[in-house]
C-alpha cells in the first residue's frame, strides 16, 4: 500500500457511509477495527463476501472489532444492494450489521492504494481491489492483506490473525503456522530462557533441530 506501512497512524478520514457522515477514528473510539474495500455494489463476489462478514458480525463484536466496509458506489446504492446481501447470508435481520462507505469519486481508494489496475468499470475507471486492513485501539495498522477483484477473501482467516494480532499484542509470544485460538504459541526468540520460565507459569517446551539452536520453544498462553 503507497505511503501506508504496518505501525503507520491510520488515516483519520471523512466519509459519508450508510450510517451517516464519520470521521474514521471516532468511529473506532477504542476498538479495534476492519476496513474491507469492494470493487463494486451488486457484483456477485462482494456479494458473498459482505453475506459471511454479516454472518460473522457476532465474532468480529466478540473480539471488540468494529467493521466497515467500503464500495465506490453511492449510499443509496449501497443501501439497495445491503438488502441483497441480507437476503444471500439468510440473516433475519434486514440491516446490514456494520456500514459501508461510499466512495464514489474515488479519493479514499487512491488515498489508500486501494485501486485495481487491472479490473475497471464500464467506463473504463479502475475499481478498487479487495483491501483488508486491521487497525489497533492505537489507530495504527496492525495488518493489511490486498486481493485482486476476482478473487474472494476468507474471513474466518481474517478472523484467526486477529486472534494473534490482539494475543501477541499483549503478551511475549508469536503464533505459529496454521494456528488457531488455543493452540501452543512460540516463545519469541528476544527473550531468554530465565525470561520465558518466569513469564510463563505453563511452562516451556523446546523442539530439538538438527542445528542444535534452542529457539523452537512453544508455551500454552
């Protein structure tokens, strides 16, 4: 993403949205947050998408993320297409269960390197790619994934980053290959052995390598 790097202050941008006009760090107050662009309202992958991100609306409530989304089409249009999107999750709610920005001229897409060069409209204007970025309560970006237009995200992968990104937030460790909430964590190679025993009560086991280095240290959080 031009000019925007992990640990980087996230924008404080305006915007108008389907819950009305925000200023994007006062909506997150002290959460922390998602912002997923779409290449366009009434497409059928962003359909899906926005369809599971209602579905898992709970989940991203549970971990105290707020969630928005972003399309380059107007409020209205957003508003008509959110009814489509309900009625693809099989939700029996009939609001879409987090707000979506209308980006219309473009402006917050270029601001955030959001656009796809490849995929353009019928006008021949760029649509924007499948952004993802995660904001930390510090308003800095903790993680950002791009997907081109055509190809769909995962979120209950998005949800398992951010499973890590708030574990390793607050405590001394990192998340190994495919893990998952509950799973053994690893010790991060900056602290020693004394380090580690006292600050993990669990206790520490080490892999054994071929290289006889002692960095493979797994602990139960």
């Amino acid at each position: 993403m031009p000019g925007l790097l992990l640990g980087d202050v996230f924008p404080n941008f305006e915007a108008d949205t389907t819950i009305g006009r925000i200023k994007f760090h006062d909506f997150l107050g002290s959460s922390w947050g998602v912002l997923f662009s779409h290449p366009k309202d009434f497409t059928p992958v962003c359909t899906t998408e926005l369809a599971c991100a209602a579905k898992l609306s709970d989940e991203f409530k549970k971990r105290g993320v707020k969630m928005i989304a972003l399309s380059i089409d107007s409020v209205e249009d957003h508003h008509n297409w959110s009814k489509d999107v309900m009625a693809v999750s099989s939700s029996t709610a009939k609001t879409l269960p987090f707000p979506i920005i209308a980006d219309h001229n473009r402006a917050l897409s270029i601001e955030l390197g959001m656009l796809d060069p490849d995929e353009r409209d019928s006008d021949g204007l760029p649509l924007t790619a499948r952004c993802v970025f995660v904001i930390g309560p510090d308003k800095k970006m903790k993680l950002s994934i791009l997907y081109p237009a055509t190809t769909g995200r995962n979120f209950d992968e998005l949800l398992r980053a951010i499973d890590s990104l708030q574990l390793t937030a607050q405590k001394k460790v990192a998340t190994p290959v495919d893990w998952k909430l509950g799973d053994k964590v690893m010790v991060i190679p900056s602290l020693s052995d004394a380090e580690a025993a006292a600050l993990f009560p669990n206790g520490v086991t080490t892999k054994e390598v071929p290289s006889g280095k002692n960095y493979l240290r797994y602990t139960q959080p």
